[in-house]
DNA sequence: CGGAGCGTTGATTAACTTCAAGGGCTGTGG
DNA sequence: CCACAGCCCTTGAAGTTAATCAACGCTCCG
C-alpha cells in the first residue's frame, strides 16, 4: 500500500467541468477526495440517465478496460487523488491483495446497479425520492456528517437529481416538497435538510411493506 | 484450464425451478450450459424487477461472496455446468489469469447493468421493446441461431419480459404486436419470430437518432 | 368437455410529463 | 445600496403514457 504513495497525485476540478467524456482513454485510476461526481448516458435526443454518483472515498477506473462508457462531470469542486495507470497496473500483478480489493469494488458496484435497477423499474416518484434521500443520509453519516443537530447536503440541484431517478425535475420537486409539507424533512435552504421523521421516510422509501416495526 | 475439469458437475433444472434464494449460500459457481435462467428481486409487496438475464454461457456466482441478493430462476430446463466453490477458490488464487478472467465478467456486467438502467429510467415503451428484441436478435446470432430463415426466440414470457423491462404484462403484449403490425416483426408463434425490418427495429429501441443511416 | 396457463384487447384511471408562468436567491455593476 | 440578470426552484394546468381493471381467446392436456 505503502507503494501507491510513490505514483500519486491531486488533481482538481471546479463544478460543472468535465473530469472523463465517454470513450476517452484512461490514462490513471482514482479515487475522490474532495467533492461530488456524477457518472452519466446521454441518449442522442438529449435524455440524460445518471448511472452513479461518486463521493469522497469513491473509486474511478478500471483495471483492464482502455476506456470508459459514460461521462463524467464534477457537479461541485472535485480533488481527485490519481494513480498514473502502468504503475498500478503493475503493482497490481504485482500484490495479489489489490486486485482482489478491485474485485470486491467492482462487485459492491454491480451490487448497487441491480439495486438502482429496482428504483428506476419499478418504484414510483415518491418512493424514488425517499430511496435517494435515505442514500444520501447513510452515506453521510457514514463520512461522519449530519451528526447531532447540522443539517445534511443535498450534493445535486432539482435537475441531477432527476436524471438520477429516471423523473422530470418538476417531479423530484414536487415530492421533495411533499415529504417536507408532510413533517418528513425540514429544509434549511434548497441544498441543506435535516430529516424529522426516520421512520416515515423509510416506509416512503418502498424498501419495507410494514415500516419496519417488528416487535 | 484443465484443472477445471476434475471438479466439475452438472446440475439440471426444470422451467420454473429456482435455482438459487436470495441470501442463499453460494455453495459453488456455475456457468449456463443449456436453458435460460432469470436473475430478479422481489418488493415486499410483490412487484418484480429482473436484473440479469441468464442464457447460455453465461456465469453465475462470484468469488469471496457468501450469498447473492437476488433469485435466480429457471425459466426453461437448465442445465449448470458447476464447480464446487472451494477447489476452485484454490485454483483462483493459484493461477492469475483466471481472477483476471472472473474481473472482466464482472466488468462487463456492469456495463450491462448501466446500459439497462438508460433503459429503465428513461426509455418508452416501445422503445424498451425494440431494444429487448434487438438483444435477443443479437445474443441469438452470437449462439449461431436464427441465421438463414430459421425463426428466433422469445425465451420469456410476456410477463417475464414485463418483469425485466419495468413495464406490465399488457404494455408488452401490445408493443409487441404493434412491431407486428408495422411489419417489423413476424410471429410464427407466440414465442418464435422474425424480424422483416432491422432497421425500423433499430430505430425503435432509440439507441439511434437518425436510424443509423451513414452515407 | 372443462380447466389452466398465457396472451390479447378494450375501457378507464392514475401517475408522471410537458408546458407555462412566476418566485426567490445570489452576485454584479451602476 | 439598489436594480437587474441568471440560475434554480416552485407551482399550476393540461396533456400523455402506461397502469389498472376487466373480459375474452387460444391452445394444450387431462
């Protein structure tokens, strides 16, 4: 592990700039430090599919794979830590241990895609935008944020979040407004909330028939 | 590679068998000799999201996971092609080029995976079918199937395909026989077709602006 | 003949999109 | 400091797509 610190370097992004586009070669690896990503598809009419969002502690790239099927664009300020390609391709044959890291990576990945799958087949507007919303909670906490009473991010305006979700922004605004009429989540400004009734918004989220009282 | 062959087995099933739980242990990997097998999750509530489709010589399973989050189903008799997980996490760790092989797979599926969440989140449903057609024609082709007049298959059934496209049962069978009626497709049966108009079928799946006509 | 399983078709409804207008920040320049 | 522009968001009304509800048809099989 000690060996990656010899091939890394920052690389930094200002919101709105395009970090991959679709086809380009990728020269390294990295991971974000800093910032929100989006991964994306544009149809040729325009229609827009984000297929993941990258936060800090996620990984970019692939090893193997010249290049990449989908956009990449920094939706805030991006530091990217990057790793020049052929050295972690040789340090990746190199300990054994890596690659079955990238393995498990790849696979936690396919894992949420086929998660994602179900919200985008099969869940409606509102369950939609309550899945989004308990993700972005879990994963802050996860970082250590929104811990006791400072408000949680949401890392997207009204229109990412709705190529995210397969909806019209329109839609993902009036359900966020919705659950806030409704005493689930109170906001701070357009970005920053805080969520009042967990357990609501779990039952909105359609993960759970019962709302997850058991006993 | 012939390793391989002193720890393999077959195993059968019969259409409509399941294969797999969600939460099963994953007691040995496979791989799709003959038959097709559906990969699905289940809403507490009932509605279905397919989120792999199984035909032949495709893999089932991954290394260092104990369990699947997903039913794996029969949708026709199969027959597996299975290696007992132990010996062959041996030979993993003993011969590179197979972990290599097992993180291309990965790869591909999730690419597979991005692919279809374009198609949940933002495509018609007519343009959800044509694309499922358009697969089939080509996974078929592959195989060596449904060359000189020879029909293809719909290996599912409406349903089924309703399932894996987030759609209903209804929305399928009428897109369907709207294809038939423009002329784009023919139906022998209710599972064997042929298509009379690539292009027109093309140019429905949306993956295309202008049709694809270059020059 | 009768039933089960699948598929088709029609009528109605519901959910979401589309279209349209306006509101509220935020930063900038007079 | 205020006016104004730009961006994002909200809200309402109308329009569409696909879901739902319901009935019927076909085919295979006992």
């Amino acid at each position: 592990m000690q060996e990656l610190e010899g091939i890394k370097s920052y690389k930094s992004f200002s919101a709105g700039d395009q970090i991959l586009w679709r086809g380009d070669d990728l020269t390294y690896v990295a991971s974000v430090v800093k910032g929100v990503a989006t991964l994306s598809k544009t149809m040729e009419d325009g229609r827009i599919q984000m297929v993941g969002l990258l936060l800090p502690s996620d990984f970019i790239g692939r090893p193997d794979r010249r290049s990449i099927d989908f956009d990449v664009v920094a939706t805030s300020d991006v530091t990217l830590c990057c790793f020049q390609r052929k050295p972690f391709e040789r340090l990746l044959s190199t300990v054994p241990h890596v690659s079955q890291r990238l393995m498990e990576i790849a696979l936690d990945e396919l894992d949420a895609a086929r998660d994602w799958m179900v919200l985008l087949g099969r869940k409606t507007a509102r369950e939609k935008i309550a899945t989004f919303v308990e993700m972005m909670v879990r994963r802050q906490h996860i970082a250590g944020l929104g811990l006791d009473q400072e408000p949680l991010i949401l890392p997207l305006t009204r229109d990412e979040i709705s190529n995210y979700l397969g909806l019209t922004l329109e839609t993902v605004s009036r359900q966020l407004n919705a659950l806030k009429k409704e005493g689930v989540l109170r906001f701070i400004d357009r970005r920053r909330f805080e969520v009042i009734d967990v357990e609501a918004l779990h039952t909105a989220s359609g993960d759970d028939s019962d709302g997850g009282v058991l006993s």
